[in-house]
C-alpha cells in the first residue's frame, strides 16, 4: 500500500475518500496521487487557427483545473502534513484514464469516494462502478458518502471458498495489520447443498494453514448459511458487524453473480461502511 490512486471530482466523499488513503500511506510511508478527469475541447475541422484556440482553451481549463487540485491537496496537510501528494489532470474517458494511469505508475490501491443519489444517477454510478471495479488490474476501496471516519478494527472477508482468492486474502491482511485491525473470513454457504466430509476437510485444514502462516494476526473463520447471497450481504453488518467489507472479483463464478445483483440492489449505496473489491489473481 504504498501508492495510491484517488480519483477526485472536488466533492465531499472525495474528501472521504482522501481521508482514507491519506490515513493508509502514512501508516504505510507511502504516497497518494489525486487524478480529476475532463472532457477536452475537441473539433474534426482541420482549420489551423481553430486547432491552435481549442489547444489554448484546453491548456486554460487544465491551468485551472490543476489550481483547484493543488487546493484540494490542502486538505491533506489537515490530514497528515508529512504524506506526499501529487496532482494529476486526466482526459475522459474517466476509467480508461484512471486504468492507464494505476498501470503506469504502479498504483497498489484505488480510493473511491461514492454518492447517494438518485435511481436515475444510481444506474449510471453503478455501471462506472462496475467497469472500474471489473477492469481494474488493483483493489477498489468504495468509501461511502455517510462514512464517518474512524481506523478499521475489523476486516470482514466474504467467500465461498476458493484457495485462488488467497492472494486477495493476504492483501486484506496486509491492510488490516497497518491498523492491527481483526480479519473475519465468512465462509458463505447454501444449506440445501451438500458438502462432503472431504470438502467440509478441506476447508478446515485451509483455515488451520492460514492461521499458522499468519500467526501474528487475528484471523478467525465463521460459516454463514444462506439461499439468497445479496440479500445477506446488504444485511450483514447486523449479522457480524465490520469497518471494511472485502469481497474478490473473480470471472464467470459466484461473485460475478451476485456482483451484478449486489448494485442492481444498489449495496453501494445502502452501505455505510468501506467496500473493497480485490480482483482475484490469474
């Protein structure tokens, strides 16, 4: 975690969301890259002279835009004075900008700010949601618009069990011990199928593994029984209350699923807590 990537657009759940990263990389000694995207003047005529004004006019609009960056990266010296930032002034598209970007600088994590709004605005939100959280080679951290900040004390790690979602566990565990924060794995079962005594072994023995290897942080399992996997997700923080829900994004399985379903249901926007997506390794 030490590079990270906030895509800002000046609004209060920017803020949130430079709160987190900013609280991240100074536990981290790490640095925090703020990138606002616009749309440029753009005309297919080949007259020189209109090439030459809208050039001009989009290098005003990049002089003013990086102005009300270097404001907004004020902030964070309230935050923690001794945190590096930098600005960055994107073009759209947002998301292709953004995952340029985090590739060529090697951003270990992206912080999103999110808004309640509308079902018209929230159709459009999730579906930029859901192409950044789909195509995004890094974690997705969603800070939602009512967060109140306060450190993490407990990571909540849905799965239904996958030995491939390791990596994104271990990622979870770094994170949580920059804040010497618990990690739940909640194991997400259907109780009308049956589970073979090998399997439900194997399970065990992948927990007891897990729990040597990361002796040094508090990492528990608890299996949770359910036939409707985003409703029980939109109620789980009355189930096993958290700071920090984690869910893996993998291809063509459960989650690809009920990812799908969770933001029909608009589960960004219910929640009150940090949603972070890590996409599954290869």
């Amino acid at each position: 975690m030490k590079r990270i990537l906030v895509p800002v657009d000046f609004s209060p759940t920017s803020e949130r969301a430079l709160c987190f990263a900013i609280n991240i990389v100074s536990k981290s000694e790490g640095e925090v890259f703020l990138h606002h995207v616009y749309s440029p003047v753009e005309n297919s005529d080949t007259d020189t002279e209109k090439k030459k004004r809208e050039l001009s006019l989009n290098r005003q609009t990049e002089a003013v835009l990086m102005k009300r960056l270097q404001r907004f990266k004020k902030k964070s010296s309230d935050i923690n004075s001794k945190v590096k930032v930098s600005t960055i002034v994107g073009h759209t598209p947002a998301i292709r900008s953004i995952l340029k970007f985090s590739k060529q600088n090697r951003i270990d994590l992206i912080v999103m700010g999110t808004n309640a709004a509308s079902d018209f605005k929230k159709a459009i939100f999730g579906s930029m949601a859901v192409s950044m959280l789909e195509k995004s080679n890094v974690p997705v951290l969603l800070v939602p618009e009512k967060f109140e900040w306060k450190e993490p004390e407990e990571f909540l790690f849905a799965t239904n069990y996958q030995r491939a979602e390791r990596q994104a566990l271990i990622f979870t565990i770094a994170l949580a011990k920059l804040y010497d924060a618990d990690v739940t794995v909640v194991h997400l079962l259907d109780p009308y199928l049956h589970f073979s005594e090998e399997q439900q072994k194997d399970f065990s023995e992948y927990a007891f593994e897990l729990q040597r290897t990361y002796s040094d942080c508090n990492l528990k399992f608890k299996e949770l029984k359910t036939t409707e996997v985003s409703d029980t997700m939109e109620k789980l923080y009355d189930e096993i209350p958290y700071d920090v829900l984690v869910m893996v994004r993998r291809k063509k399985t459960f989650f690809e699923n009920f990812f799908t379903k969770s933001f029909t249901k608009n589960m960004a926007y219910v929640t009150t807590q940090p949603l972070l997506i890590v996409p599954q390794e290869e």
